[in-house]
C-alpha cells in the first residue's frame, strides 16, 4: 500500500483511505503488510513545506479513520534529499509511540530525522525493531540511535559522514558507560568517519550478522571487538593492515570475508 505526494493532485480527495481505496482496494490489516509514505518532488502540483506535512496528515488521517497505528507492521518513508521546510511547533501528527514493533525503511536528508512528522526522538526508537536508514549521518547520530533504540534487531546506516562529525541533528548520549543491547542480531554500517568509538560505546551479545562498508584506512583494531564469538556471517569491506587480513576472527561458526 503507498501514499505518494507529489502524484496527487491538490484537488485529490483530502482522506488517504478513499485515495488508496481509489488506487487498489482494501487492505487486510489483520496481516501483516507494508505502507510506503513518498514524497515525490519530480511531480510540482505542491509546495516543499505543504506537501512535506500533508503526507503526514495523510498517515494520521489513514490510522485513525482506518488502519490503527498499532497494525502497522513495515512503514517505508521515501523523501526528497534536500531540506524541507517544517515547523517543529506545529500540533504532533503522529504521536511518537504509536507504533508496536514497528519495522522502518527511512530515507530522506538528514535534516528530517529531527524537524518533521516522525522525528527520531527515544519514544519512536523504542518503539522499532529494524531500521533502515538511507540518509547522511554523523557519527554521533548512530549513537543517539543505538542508545534509545532498545528493541531494535536490525539495523542499518547508509551513510555515516565524517564532514558532519561537528554538526549532529540528534542530541548527544554520551553515558559515559558501555551500553548493552541484546536485541540487536544485524548490523550494517557505511562509514567514511572511524567507527571505533560508536563499536566500543556498546556491547552485542547477540549480534550474528555484521556488514562494515569502510572507506578510511583501517587501523588493526577489528581484533579489539568482543563481537566475534556468536557471528555467523561479517563481510568487511574495507582498508586493512596485513596484521587485520590473517585473521578471521575466533571462534567465527560462519565466514568472514574481507575485501580490501
């Protein structure tokens, strides 16, 4: 089921249920299903800002008239990368824990994580149990999300910047402490800025897939982390000293493949 705007006209009819009704008949919400919310810029029947905030009207409209938040099972949000306009004092339109073990594909610029209808505050991330993020991240920001994120399984960041390591959209968690999460099965990371201290903020102990997509020279740290006893599968893709390329990690069930 998707929402596009951008596709609608203005003149299309204000209540999303009778758009997608319109579009492709009813939805089983008693199984699960996939809701995808776009943001289709190429198409200028509307204004950034007003277009921006009526897809997420037209989401808040969709689950109180139709298709409770909680039903929602896979929510799929496609936006423009560029800035968009949007008052943060505006009335909430979607409450930041409505959701119930909620799987999220997110794409957009960054500057949406915090100024839109779904900013990533720590009521949303608790709410999640995979994450997707196509977007350009600092470092600090994948912090902010691990920390609050305590159900999340999987999660993925595409692409962590090291151009933005001194201008973070999301606060500080500097706890000072490592921090668990058990939850998590399934990291993937992309990053031009070095992740050691995002990898020694936190423990994985339940951690089995892991992809490191790493465009700096990578130091002979990877021995260092105490992820490798459970994995099953790593693919390292990344600069490694000859230290780092002889070894596979102990007690490794699956494999490892390094590219370098």
């Amino acid at each position: 089921m998707t929402i596009t705007i951008g596709k609608l006209s203005r003149s299309s009819p204000y209540n999303p249920v009778e758009t997608l009704w319109m579009e492709g008949g009813r939805v089983d919400y008693s199984k699960p299903f996939s809701l995808t919310a776009e943001f289709d810029v190429s198409f200028r029947p509307w204004p950034l800002e007003l277009g921006f905030r009526r897809l997420g009207e037209f989401l808040s409209v969709l689950a109180h008239g139709e298709i409770p938040y909680e039903y929602w099972s896979e929510l799929n949000v496609i936006l423009p990368d560029v800035e968009l306009p949007y008052d943060t004092n505006a009335p909430t339109l979607i409450p930041p824990d409505a959701f119930k073990n909620l799987r999220l594909k997110w794409a957009g610029h960054r500057q949406q994580l915090s100024a839109s209808w779904l900013p990533f505050t720590p009521s949303l991330l608790q709410t999640l149990t995979t994450l997707q993020l196509t977007s350009s991240l600092a470092l600090q920001d994948c912090t902010h999300i691990l920390f609050h994120a305590t159900n999340l399984m999987e999660f993925t960041a595409l692409t962590i910047y090291k151009g933005f390591a001194d201008e973070p959209v999301l606060p500080s968690e500097a706890s000072g402490v490592r921090v668990e999460r058990p939850c998590l099965e399934s990291l993937t990371l992309t990053s031009d800025d070095d992740i050691g201290p995002l990898m020694q903020s936190f423990s994985f102990p339940s951690l089995l897939h892991i992809k490191l997509h790493l465009s700096y020279p990578t130091p002979a740290t990877f021995q260092k982390l105490d992820i490798w006893s459970k994995l099953e599968t790593a693919f390292l893709d990344c600069w490694i000293t000859d230290e780092d390329s002889a070894w596979q990690g102990p007690g490794l069930m699956g494999d490892t493949l390094w590219n370098n």
